[in-house]
C-alpha cells in the first residue's frame, strides 16, 4: 500500500489533525568541560514536536509526544516543558525504576556540536517493552501522522522495534500516515547490518521521507544521490525530502523532482537541531496544505534561524513568521 502525502487530509480548525512523534527526551546539558554547564531538555524527535507544536497552533495540527520516562523530578521537568509547549502527553509512560538520559554538548567556534551521551538504562529504551506497552502501541492506529526517527528505532530494545514495526504496519494499514527522518547515528547500533535491515523494514512504511543525504550515504553506501531516489521509489515511499545541510534541499514527489535553495546564514553559533526543525517546518507546512517546494522553504528558513542561538530549542519569540505566499522560483533537478 503507497499512500500519496498530498492527498492526505488537510489541517482544519474544526477537525485538528493529530500527530504523534516517537522517540526519547533526554536531559541536555551544555558547556565546557571544567567549566559552569546549563540544564536543559532535547533530543530529535522532541525538538521536532515543539516546533511542530509551535507552527501549528492555531492552525489545526495538534501534537503529542510518545515516549517513557521515570518517576524523579527530570522526568517531571520535562513532562512540564512538553506541556508548556502544548506538546499532549496521554501516552506517556512512567517506569518508575528508570531515569531520562543524558547528554553534554560541546560546541566550537562554527557551532559544530560534539555530543557525549549516557542513555543505556534509560526509560524510553523500554516504552513498547511489556504488557504495559499495548495501550501506546494501539493508540498510534488513532492519529493521522506518526512521526519517528531513526533515533527512535535505534533506541529501543529488539522486542519494543519490533512491537512498534507492528502497530506501525496496522496502523497505516487503517489510514495512519507515517513520516520518518533518517538521523542514523551508528554508536547507537550493534552493527550497520542491524541497522540497515531495521531501516529497510521502517522505509517499506514510510509516506514522507526526511533524509539527510550524510546519513543515508554512510548507511547504505548510495554513490549519489539518484542511487537514494531510485531506492526509495522501490522502498516504496511516496515523498522525499533530501536535506543537505546548508546545500540545497532536493525533492521527490508524485509532482517530480524539485530543488529549493538554502537560506545563506552569516553568523552559525550552533548547528544542534537543525534537521529536526526543517522536518518540523515541512511537516507544518504540507499539513496545512502547502506543495513540497514551499515546505522545503519553510524548513530552511527554520532551520536558519534555529543555528542562529544556542541549544535546539529556540525561544518562541525568535521564531520567524512562515505564512508567506506560495513563490515559484523552484527550479527542476
């Protein structure tokens, strides 16, 4: 079964359109070794939610956050931010033996971030694990969009991937759209075999792919770029977005191939979320009705602005206006 992204229902205010994002929100500390560090929360998936959240209130799109925390006061402190960004957080699970997970960022002078994680033990690693998971699992069948990455899969034990792989499959099977973005981050996997075998499996599911062309080509070895777009037209996904870090943004979709220029940024102070607030903006955008191109527009134009402060969450009131007219200088590749 291909589902066609742009045939999909449209947000509406009488009739919100429901989207869940799976994955793990982890404490986020930022700083130099030796030195005075700042709290935070963060991690892909999340940082996508908020920005979705943000873009689509009062616009019909209504955003929750799927994941396991613990029961100690990080968890709580996140769980609020969620809820401050009106991020839904019904299906939540509390595993109260568990802990968020951790990571430092380190930044230099061109905003390029080195990240050290401690997330083996963490709560989300188990949130489809168990009898307590059923319910979350069969509640994504009840949204219109699921949102994951390969974060997301990554993370999880191999009886909670497969579970998810299951509820995913039966829940496009009723309807349920599912887009995915790439992040590969291969310390997080046994092997690039497991990986590659789990993302096959994840992009057989996928309507709207969101893909960054570094991540792809070290997973699976495309020469370029077209080797990508013919592999997924046999993975059988129906809308590509190919981000390529301040390059260009090359799409394929039922309409053609497509490439939208990057907005030029002067002053980088940290590249930390920047893909994910891209997926957000073009997520947005195309639920609220617009082509690929003018998503792709919006997700530069966001992802501009996000480099430009600090941590991946910018502040609301930095958050630039999208609602501009459809433009049309978006030429063929």
């Amino acid at each position: 079964m291909t589902v066609t992204l742009g045939h999909c229902p449209q947000a509406n205010l009488t009739q919100p359109l429901r989207v869940a994002l799976v994955g793990e929100c982890m404490i986020e500390m930022r700083g130099q070794p030796g030195a005075v560090f700042s709290q935070t929360f963060g991690g892909d998936t999340l940082n996508a939610g908020v920005y979705l959240s943000r873009l689509g209130k009062g616009n019909g799109i209504v955003a929750d956050y799927v994941t396991a925390i613990g029961a100690d006061s990080f968890s709580d402190a996140m769980r609020q931010l969620w809820r401050d960004e009106g991020v839904g957080d019904q299906h939540v699970r509390v595993i109260k033996d568990a802990l968020p997970g951790l990571y430092f960022i380190q930044t230099d002078d061109q905003g390029e971030r080195r990240f050290s994680y401690w997330r083996g033990e963490a709560a989300a690693r188990r949130v489809f694990d168990g009898p307590e998971a059923s319910a979350v699992l069969r509640a994504l069948a009840d949204y219109d969009y699921v949102y994951l990455s390969g974060i997301s899969l990554a993370i999880l034990t191999t009886e909670g991937r497969e579970r998810l792989m299951q509820a995913l499959s039966l829940a496009r099977e009723g309807g349920t759209r599912i887009v995915f973005d790439n992040n590969y981050r291969p310390h997080l996997w046994p092997d690039a075999p497991s990986a590659r075998k789990a993302y096959s499996d994840m992009l057989r599911l996928t309507d709207l792919a969101l893909i960054t062309w570094d991540d792809d080509a070290v997973l699976f070895g495309y020469a370029d770029q077209e080797e990508l777009f013919r592999a997924y037209e046999q993975f059988g996904v129906s809308e590509v977005a190919l981000k390529r870090g301040p390059a260009s943004c090359l799409i394929q979709c039922s309409t053609g191939r497509f490439e939208v220029p990057a907005e030029q940024v002067q002053h980088i102070v940290d590249t930390t979320a920047a893909g994910d607030s891209f997926s957000a903006a073009y997520l947005a955008c195309r639920l609220q009705g617009g082509t690929p191109q003018r998503a792709a527009r919006w997700g530069h134009m966001l992802a501009a602005e996000v480099v430009q402060h600090p941590g991946a969450l910018i502040p609301g009131v930095a958050m630039p206006s999208l609602n501009m007219p459809e433009f049309s200088s978006v030429a063929e590749a």
